[in-house]
C-alpha cells in the first residue's frame, strides 16, 4: 500500500494495525493536509449487510465534534476495499506511555480529565464507545488528549440491534490477536464480560479501569489470560492499596463509584468524574478569579439566608401547619441511546409515530414504551421497553418483540400491546405473551376495571370488546355512515365501568375529530367535544385531551357524564398524528400518559406540517432536474397521453387535485370543496378520474379536464377506493378497495355498464394495478410471498402470472412500448426487459440507479413516464431529518398545574 494513491489520499507510511484494520498515514491532495486512513478488513467487502450498518454507524460518529475525540472524515471505497477518513493524531497513545510505569498524579489528572470531557460530549448524543482502552487513546507534544475509535465497536460487532454476545467488541472472529483481545478484556465492564446489554455505563467502568492503571501503574483487574483477566472483572476487585498515598479523596471516590459491578450503583453520568477531578487539580494557594470570588460571597450570602429562612420556618412550623402544594418537576427521559419511540411508522422515510408509544404506570414508578432503532430502515421491528424511575436505563421486556401501542392493566402487572395482527398481553416482566384476538391494524386499546379491553380493530370499524383472558370479540359500537361517520377510535376506559371515552372520525383523513362518550348501563354514546382527540380521565375530575396537538383540559362530572366548564390549554407542542402525508392513516394518537399518582409523561413534536416537496424529472442515472418552479406537498404526478401536461395532487391537511401546463407556465385547480389524493388521466386525454371525499370512505368520480361539466360518481361503496389505471381502450377502470376483511383488493369497473368485478380479492393485499400499453396484461403488487412484489397476469384472464421483481418491489410503471416494466423497492429503481410473443416473458431485473429522497407511497403508482421511456416523472422529498422522538418528558406532580390552570370548583 505505501506509495499507492486511493482516490485523493497518497498513502505515506503503514502507522500500526488492529482488529478493527489497518492505519495509514496518507496526503489529502485537495486540502493539502495529512489524515489517517484506516482500510477496513477484507471480510467487509464479503458482507454488504455489514458494510451498510458500519456506514451508517460512521455517519452518525462524523456528527461528533469534540476537541477530545478523533474526528471522523469521511467512509470511501476503492476496489472494493472500504476504508476511513480519519483525523491524523500525531503523539504517542497512552498504552506507550503506561509501558513506562505509573504516571504522575497531575498528569494523570489532567489526562483523565480530558478522557471525560470527550465522553461527556459523545454522551449527550446517546453514542458509546464500548471499547475504550489506553491504546485507543492518544496524548499529543501539546498535551492535547484524543479518543480514537469513537463507537466503532458497534458498527464493527453488533449485527443486529440490540444484540447480547455482540455488545462485548472482543469475543469475535476477527480478534485473533492475543494481545489484542487481553488488551480489550482488561477494560470491560462486567455486563460486557457477561454479553449482556450494554450503555454508556460500560464507558465509565472503562474509563475507572483507564484511571486506576495511571494512578498504579498497574491493571485494575489483570490475569494472563482472557478467561483470568474476565473472571476478574466479574469477581475480582483491584487492589486499592496500591493508589499513592497524594491521591485525593474525591478521585478516590469517583474510582470506586466508576468500577461499581453493579450498574444501578455505578457512576451514572461521565460528566459528575470530569467535575469532581477538576475540583481535585484546584490548590489551595492558586489564585482566585473575580468569579469565583462572586461565587464564594454569594454561596456565603445564600448560607446565611439559609439559616434565617430555616429559624423563620422553624418558628412558624411552631404556631401553625399548613400543608403545602407538591413542586411541580420537569425531567428528560431519554429513550435508549440509538432508538427512538416506535408506533407504527406507516409512511416510508418518516419515523414519527402514528400509535401511542408510552404508557406511564397508575403508581408513575415505570414507564413502558416501544421503540426501533433510530437509523433502522422504516420497516424496522420495534419492541416494548421498561422503564423503573429509580433505574437509569430502561430493559427490552421479553415477548414484546414486533410490539407496539402499549397499554397497561389496572393494577399495573400486564402490558397490553399489538403485535404481527393480533392483541396481545405479557407480564410487564416479560414473558410468553397470550393472544387475545385478531386485530388486522390497531388505532387504540385500554384496559377497564372490569377485565374487558376495549379496542378499535381496523381502520373504519367502531369499537369491540375483549376478555384480558381471551375470547370472542363483541362489537360495542359501529359507526353511522348515514350520519357521516367513518370510525370510532381511541377508547378510554373511564373509572368504575361507567363508560368509555372515544374519538369520532367523519371521514378516513379528518383534521378535526370529535370526542364522544358511551354510557355502560345505556350502550348509548353521545357527543362530548369538538375539534378533540384521544380523550382520557383523570382523578382531579378533568378531561383531558389533544387539540391540533396542544393538550387540553375541561372539569368533568363523572357521574353525569358530562363536562362542567371550558376547554383550557395545559402543554403545547405534544406530539400527535393529524397529518396525512406525513403519518399515513390518520389516528390522532397523542404521544401522552398520565398516572394516578399524578405525573405526566410525553412526546414533543406537535402536528408535522406538510411537506413542501419538488416535482422533478429523474433521468436513469439518478439525475433530478425540477419541473415547476414551485415547492408543495405534490404527490401522485400523471403526464398526459399527449406528454403535453401534468395532472398531480398536493395531498396535506388540504388535498386537491390541479393540472399543469408548462407551455403556459399556469397551474389549474381540477377538484373543489372535499378532498382528492389520487388522479389518472383517461387514454384520450379528456377526462380525469380520481377519488374524492368530503366524509366518510373516498369513492370514485370523473370530470372533463376542461371543466365543462362537474364531476360525476363513478362508484358507491362503504370503503375507500383508488383509481389505479385506465385501459387503453378507454372502456375499464382499475382500482383498489380497502376491504377490512380481505385488505386491499383489485377491482374493474366498466365505464360503460358501471357494472364492477373482481379481478384480484385474495386474502392478500393486492396494490399498483397497471394495464399494458396494449391492454392484454395487468402488472399489480401482491404481499402473498411475506414481501410486496410485482407479478403480471393476462388480462382479462384466465391464465397463469409471472413474478417480476426480486427481493421486493412496489409501483410497477410500463414503459410507453410495453417492452419494459419499471418498479421500485425502497431507495432504488429497477427496469425489467419483457417479451410477449410467443409468449410472455420478463427478463433478469437490474439496477438503473439508487437515489434516496424520492415519494414512494400506496397504493396507487407515485411516477409517471415520458414518452421518449427516458425520464421519469418523481416527486423529490425536501432534504430534512425524519422526525423521531428520542426523549419523553417527565412532568411530577403534574395535577398541581392542571389544578390551577383548570379549576373544578371542588375543594
């Protein structure tokens, strides 16, 4: 390698060499500047599942800046060898050092110090080490400390998250190096040594091992081999009377807090050792700055109004006992380092969850919640997690795996969840969950005092009941389509079996639900609100509830059933999914919980607005060219048979249909009043069909282009339809209806008898229907595998059918000659060659390119073709972070404040 030149790095000299590569000293060409390149091993090259997870581990380490850590350049490959980018760090490591005996007190000092600085700062952005050792340290001439290797342990070892053997980065077949592996063992904490989950814990007992062996000069727990020195760090203890007898006792502590082998007991935060060695290095003769002396009279003035505040107390508390209002406390809780809350992330590149993620018990001692790996593809299996106060991480509870929309049991011992399309329960501890019933799509669950667990099954249904033990479902209500209703969701059980609280939905996309009440002795159910979602009861007699994702409260009668006073604003800004585009159904879910206790746990984030998206033309290399000279929430772009314009929706809280012409440069609204998401122009250009609604399901309608007459109704059905395509003859329509029963199923109907047939209604979910250009084969994508692929039949049938894509596809598009199939999975875009005579036949699928950022929704086509087959029309996402909760709010006492800023008159 050296004097080779990779890419604009000319590689300079070989600097050493590990488990993790082989580093380099190299020029950067271009910025005129000598960096290290670490060539990755060979084995990466071999496994592209773990090439893509280290890429994404390292993108997400180039986030930190931090003068402490070794920064991360860039990740490039040549010749199919990946290889790092890194920081050149000249000096020598702190494992040379330490081979030359114990180092000073105040250097130690210093250098650990800085260790924790950097940790500190990794820390804050929930990124571990998991491997930090004295070799992957370095000490520059100046002094200046480096932690290299920031985090690569995971990106290296872990291949699944959150895996057990591989949290401990030197158990592995890539470590074969004795040395390499007893350099490791040394540093790791027992709940690596004993491959359990691990977190930033694991940092600190390494960092206590990092300082014990300056200070000594000899390992805190050692052995001559891997299996002595790791039954050491399980059982040992090091051998405290080595520490020089200058140590401070404040060092003394933060040692033995660091190599707690319980991590309950264990220093909880990296940044209390950078304090308290910090206040080790200040000497009684170094002079004081002006702050610090303003600091010292205040603290001697806050001292003395201490003492006369506790003698004022003392006296009153003498004459008189009144009790006083708890303090009301707001605290962060982070959600696991790398994960975020999960609930049914339906819509592709959005992690925001569309279902309840947290529950906080009736006592608030734990809180559970599910989560899914923050930089995990969408479709990404979550799991439930539990979180006790008095613990400081929070434990994967067995038998929620796939598990999301937890909710709690009355006395707090089970955890209700849905998972893989059924209601589940398991014991908060974990366990072998039961399954309750089947429940195709959850939209909200809740557990009465009277064993039932009331539920909402689908996407229009109204509410069912179920015994916690199992059983039968029986329906309590169904909603009214006569009145304009579409679906009841989001029960909450109301205290004493009185009722249940829900939320009313008038149409499949509503921006303004309402809260509505059943009564338990009647199984009657009126209005209770406007405008209000996701309603719960709590015990200072209030409701509570979402309003465009601020958290409202109104005094309660529990036994009347009704409210007493006004809506009143209590907590802004929490997190609800009330936007189409952004969140897929519509559920109104809040990302909220109380307890009995009175405490309060939630999610910021609001309502996501809409999108501002671009329509573009996309050349078969992956290359963007915008088409308007606008930015709105496009979706579903349709060029006309004559390539002459632009049919598309803007789909967000308002979603309409319009047409562009692009010789005028002018943009025509096609639909009024209701709402459209999908529009098809007919094969002579003179009509449109799209789906429209102003309450309950969508249904399909047509109109002229020109706007010569208004739309008329194609099709009438108490389930939602989408118009897919048009036959070339101009005489079918195909389009999808979403059958709670069945899912979503292919249908035709003839424009001239208005007469519809099925021509796909299996029991699996059938999307994307697509005629040919000559009418004679429909393409369509099907779920029947386990994954959404594309498969071709003849049309109108009978015959066989033929699978097109490989490993997953979606939105089968034809090119113009009929000669090729297009379709999309995930980032990419794959083109099929196919051959119809003497019979059909689709070729080897291959690759055009992989380009992120482009829509790709169902269960209509989101593209669209020109006519020369050599662009396609696309929407381009705005370049943003997907919207992700990584943290809760935890606000004590919270009942306090709902009290005072909703009072009930109760005293």
């Amino acid at each position: 390698m050296i004097g080779r030149t990779i890419a604009h790095y000319t590689i300079l000299e070989k600097l050493g060499e590990g488990g993790m590569g082989v580093v380099y000293r190299a020029r950067d060409s271009r910025l005129n500047r000598d960096v290290a390149i670490k060539v990755l091993p060979d084995s990466f090259a071999s496994s592209p599942d773990r090439k893509v997870r280290f890429e994404r581990e390292a993108r997400l380490l180039a986030t930190l800046s931090h003068p402490n850590i070794g920064a991360i350049h860039g990740f490039e490959e040549a010749e199919g060898k990946p290889y790092l980018v890194l920081e050149l760090v000249e000096g020598q490591t702190l494992w040379d050092r330490l081979r030359k005996g114990r180092i000073p007190l105040d250097d130690t000092l210093d250098i650990c110090r800085q260790i924790a600085a950097g940790l500190e700062a990794a820390h804050e952005k929930g990124i571990v080490h998991r491997d930090l050792k004295p070799s992957n340290i370095k000490v520059t001439p100046e002094g200046k400390v480096k932690i290299l290797d920031f985090g690569l342990a995971k990106a290296f070892y872990e291949p699944t998250p959150p895996a057990d053997s591989s949290q401990s980065p030197t158990v592995t077949d890539q470590m074969t190096a004795q040395g390499i592996i007893l350099g490791t063992a040394a540093y790791m904490s027992p709940e690596q040594a004993k491959s359990k989950r691990v977190d930033r814990r694991c940092d600190i007992w390494a960092f206590g091992c990092i300082l014990f062996e300056c200070l000594t000069g000899k390992r805190a727990f050692g052995g001559e081999t891997v299996t002595e020195t790791l039954a050491a760090v399980i059982k040992g203890e090091p051998d405290w009377k080595a520490l020089p007898a200058d140590v401070p006792e404040k060092v003394r502590d933060v040692l033995r807090r660091c190599l707690q082998k319980e991590t309950s007991l264990r220093l909880h935060d990296i940044a209390d050792a950078r304090i308290e060695i910090r206040e080790s290095v200040v000497r009684p003769d170094e002079p004081v700055t002006v702050s610090q002396r303003v600091s010292q009279r205040w603290l001697l003035t806050l001292g003395a109004g201490v003492l006369i505040a506790g003698f004022l107390i003392g006296v009153s508390l003498r004459w008189q006992f009144r009790p006083v209002a708890s303090l009301v406390v707001r605290s962060v809780i982070k959600v696991e380092p790398g994960y975020c809350l999960d609930g049914m992330r339906w819509y592709r590149g959005f992690l925001r969850p569309t279902r309840t993620a947290m529950a906080i018990s009736g006592d608030g001692r734990f809180i559970v919640y599910g989560a899914v790996p923050e930089n995990a593809v969408p479709e990404a299996r979550g799991q439930l997690y539990l979180r006790r106060m008095d613990q400081e991480a929070a434990k994967a509870i067995p038998g929620t795996e796939g598990g999301i929309s937890p909710f709690l049991s009355p006395d707090d011992r089970s955890v209700g969840f849905w998972a893989d399309g059924k209601l589940m329960k398991v014991s908060v501890d974990g366990g072998v969950p039961v399954a309750l019933c089947d429940v195709p799509i959850p939209f909200g669950a809740s557990w009465g005092t009277d064993n039932g667990i009331v539920f909402s099954p689908r996407e229009d249904a109204g509410l069912s009941v179920v015994s916690a033990d199992g059983g039968k479902p029986e329906v309590l209500t169904a909603p009214n389509k006569m009145n304009q209703e579409y679906a009841h969701r989001l029960p909450h059980c109301l205290p004493g079996g009185k009722g249940v609280l829900f939320t009313v939905f008038r149409e499949a996309w509503e921006l303004q639900p309402r809260v509505a009440v059943l009564q338990a002795k009647t199984q009657q159910w009126r209005y209770l609100l406007d405008d209000a979602a996701d309603a719960r009861y709590v015990r200072t007699g209030h409701l509570i509830f979402l309003r465009q994702g601020t958290l409202m409260a109104v005094p309660f009668d529990l036994n009347r059933l009704e409210a007493t006073g006004q809506p009143v604003p209590t907590v802004a800004n929490v997190m609800q999914a009330l936007n189409n585009l952004n969140s897929g159904y519509i559920t109104a879910a809040g990302q909220f919980s109380t307890s009995d206790s009175g405490g309060l746990v939630y999610g910021s984030g609001g309502i996501t607005p809409d999108l501002e998206n671009s329509l573009v033309w996309v050349d078969q290399k992956g290359t963007a060219q915008q088409v308007l000279p606008f930015k709105t929430p496009f979706h579903a772009p349709r060029l006309s048979p004559d390539g002459q314009r632009i049919a598309y929706t803007a789909r967000g809280r308002e979603s309409h249909a319009w047409e562009y012409d692009p010789v005028r440069g002018t943009t025509t609204r096609l639909t009024g009043e209701g709402k459209t998401t999908d529009v098809i122009w007919s094969p002579d250009g003179k009509r449109v069909a799209f789906e429209w609604w102003e309450s309950g399901p969508s249904n399909l309608y047509w109109q002229p282009v020109d706007g010569s007459s208004p739309k008329e109704r194609l099709t009438t059905s108490e389930y939602m339809q989408f118009p897919g395509s048009w036959s070339p003859d101009g005489s079918m329509l195909a389009f999808v209806e979403d059958h709670p029963n069945s899912g979503p199923d292919i249908l035709l109907l003839d424009l001239r008898s208005r007469r519809i047939k099925p021509f796909l209604n299996t029991k699996s979910a059938e999307f994307y229907p697509e005629f040919s250009p000559d009418g004679r084969w429909m393409a369509y994508d099907s779920d029947e595998s386990g994954r959404e692929e594309v498969y071709v039949r003849p049309f109108p049938g009978p015959g066989g059918k033929w699978q097109i894509s490989h490993e997953g596809g979606i939105e089968p598009l034809w090119a113009r000659n009929g000669k090729q199939l297009f379709y999309r999975w995930q980032k990419q875009v794959w083109a099929v060659d196919i051959l119809t005579e003497p019979t059909f036949r689709p070729g080897k699928p291959r690759l055009l390119f992989e380009q992120p950022g482009f829509l790709s929704a169902g269960p209509i086509r989101t593209w669209d073709l020109s006519l020369d087959g050599q662009r396609f029309l696309m929407v381009k996402l705005d370049e943003r972070k997907p919207t992700v909760v990584t943290e809760m709010i935890l606000v004590q006492n919270w009942f306090e404040e709902l009290k005072r800023l909703a009072p009930t008159g109760k005293k």
